[in-house]
C-alpha cells in the first residue's frame, strides 16, 4: 500500500519524457557536433547529411560526412516531411544547424521519447570552434566531451535554452554531480541573470545546501521568468544539512511555499520534524497533508530519495521500526486524507509529543 501513494504530492508538469545523455551516451556507437548541410524525406524516414565539426565518440573524422537517419516508430514520413506527435520535422526545419547528435548505425537516437520534433533530434550547440575555456583533448573521454560541450553551449544565449530543458528533464543526472557541478557553479559567475537562475536550480536539484540558501535570501522578483523552474527544483531538494533546511523555512514564507513543503516532507531528518509540525495547522489542505506525510515518512525510517528513485530506493530500503502497522495505517493516500484528517492530524501530533523531545 505504501509504494502506490508514494507519490500522492505535488505534480511537476510541462515537463517531457527525456532519455539520460549518459545512456543515449552508452547506446551510440557516433556521437558528433555536426552541421546539417542537406536533408530529405525518402524511404519512410527524415534523412540528413551531416558535416562532422567535432567527434565525440566513433571514428567519424572531422570535416567529413555522415548520413544518417531518424526512423521512429512515433513518426510518420509523408512525401516531403516527417510528422511526430508534437507537430511536423520538415527538412527545412533541421537544414543547416548545428548540434550534437546521437547515432546507431546511421540511426538517429532522439533525446525524446514519445514526443519527437525537430527540437528532439539532436542537442542544439553554438556554430563554429568551442570556446577555449571549455575546450578539450581529441583523446579525452567521451563523457567529458558532453560535459565540456554543454558547459560552452550553457554560455550561449541560443542554446542555454536547450541545455536548461535537458536539466530540468533530469537528462544531465548520469553524467556526474562532481563534473555537472563544476560546470553550474561556473555559470553562477555569469554576467547573466537567466544563466544564474538556471545554475542555482540545477545545483539545488543536486543537493547542494548553498543554492537553496542563495536562493531563499534573494528577492523571488530578481529570478524574472525563472523563478517555476527554481521553485521546481526546491522541490526536488534533497539534503539533510541543517542550514538547507532554514533556508528552506525562509522559503515557507515566499511563493515557493509549496515546495518548500514538499522538500521539507521528502528529506526525514528529525530537523524538518518541528516545521512539519507547525505545517499541521496551516491553511492549506494540501499543505497539512504533506505536512502528515513528512511526518510519517520520518517514523517509519524511509530513505532520502530523488524524486525519480523514490519508489525504488523504498522498495529495496525499509528499515524495520516499531509499531510499523500502526504507523502505516496513518499514512493515508489523499482521498483517505481529505475524508477525515483530523485523524492523522491528531495521530501525528501525538505521536510527535511522545517521541520527538
């Protein structure tokens, strides 16, 4: 019963399935910065010729070309474009464009599923040479390639768009927090507000106390068009460090309350437990439901989880504790909740005074 309402809480919409780069990373046998210089539709599929400009993995050689193919079972090819659940791939639409694509045996591995468009097809990237600060030996491997390559695209203002998606998408995850982690708190010494914004919510996404504590003493009004994103990735804010955790108390106070609530029932820590307790009172219904749900997660020991691996990492961790019937019966899915929470109201609140000093 617990692991089918594990994730009775917030929803975290607009946001599109997507394949890890370190697995599409794994599956490619080429993985190239390249330019489309013709494209077509023939034989069922969208064809392109692209100009290697950098080689990634494979033997492709700079300066010369690769064919290859998108062939997709959630596309159809008409005489003259390519037809995907989130509207048309023309040949146009990809001509002349650079990025970083994924290939299997001239397959093109889109970074999407379900929903392909042009803007799934490949990881759009900055024309031209890498920026030398990013730059890397031919004979690095591959995973730092894609870390240095999106890292520079990061800088562009055309492309950062592209790499804040995949982010948000917890495609960047496989890569590495040491590695991705050098490359946001790099972009936090951007002159540029967007690029700050979008680095703080990538390292809060991976824990680190020092971004949720930026983020709860700026003013909400300074992260402009990001502030969902940012408030998103409190969500998703897993760290028991204490300071975290008052800044995500200051956040109780501020637009991203709602998160800050989630993030507070998701981290287990006997620190959250007096914030959670004051949460039973509060005036939102969802609120002091999440607060219930915090609470109880605490008593019966489960793991701090992404939000991704949460089903798994209980499934296959579950401390035996004390009374763990009892407790479980007071774990409600929201429609028991919203019928009578007075009772797991009360249950908790007596629970907390006599086990928490």
């Amino acid at each position: 019963m617990l692991i089918g309402i594990l994730f009775g809480a917030v929803g975290f919409g607009g946001l599109s399935v997507g394949f890890s780069l370190n697995n599409l990373l794994t599956q490619a046998d080429t993985v190239v910065v390249a330019t489309v210089r013709n494209s077509n539709v023939s034989a069922g599929a969208l064809n392109v010729e692209l100009v290697v400009g950098r080689t990634l993995k494979g033997s492709a050689v700079p300066g010369t070309t690769v064919q290859a193919s998108l062939i997709h079972q959630n596309v159809v090819a008409d005489s003259d474009k390519v037809s995907g659940f989130n509207g048309i791939i023309s040949p146009d639409s990809v001509l002349g464009k650079t990025g970083l694509w994924f290939l299997k045996e001239s397959a093109v591995l889109p970074l999407m599923a379900g929903d392909i468009s042009a803007d799934a097809l490949f990881l759009p990237l900055p024309a031209g040479n890498l920026n030398p600060t990013w730059a890397y030996d031919a004979g690095a491997d591959p995973k730092t390639k894609i870390i240095q390559e999106i890292s520079a695209a990061a800088q562009d203002l055309a492309s950062a768009p592209a790499i804040w998606r995949l982010e948000a998408n917890r495609q960047l995850v496989g890569l590495g927090p040491d590695q991705t982690g050098a490359m946001f708190n790099s972009l936090l010494l951007s002159s540029q507000p967007a690029a700050q914004a979008q680095a703080l919510a990538a390292l809060t996404r991976q824990g680190t106390a020092s971004a949720i504590i930026a983020i709860a003493a700026m003013d909400p009004r300074s992260f402009g068009a990001q502030v969902d994103q940012l408030s998103s990735a409190v969500c998703e804010y897993r760290n028991t460090d204490v300071d975290g955790i008052a800044a995500l108390k200051t956040l109780l106070g501020t637009g991203m309350k709602t998160c800050a609530v989630y993030a507070l029932r998701e981290i287990h820590s006997r620190e959250t437990l007096p914030l959670l307790q004051a949460l039973l009172s509060d005036d939102s219904q969802r609120v002091r439901y999440d607060a219930v749900i915090g609470i109880a997660q605490f008593a019966l020991a489960f793991p701090v989880a992404p939000i991704d691996n949460k089903v798994a990492t209980v499934a296959t961790s579950r401390p035996s504790v004390p009374n763990a019937s009892e407790l479980s019966q007071h774990y409600p899915a929201i429609p028991l909740f919203n019928s009578n929470e007075q009772l797991y109201i009360s249950y908790w609140k007596n629970w907390l005074a006599a086990n928490v000093k």
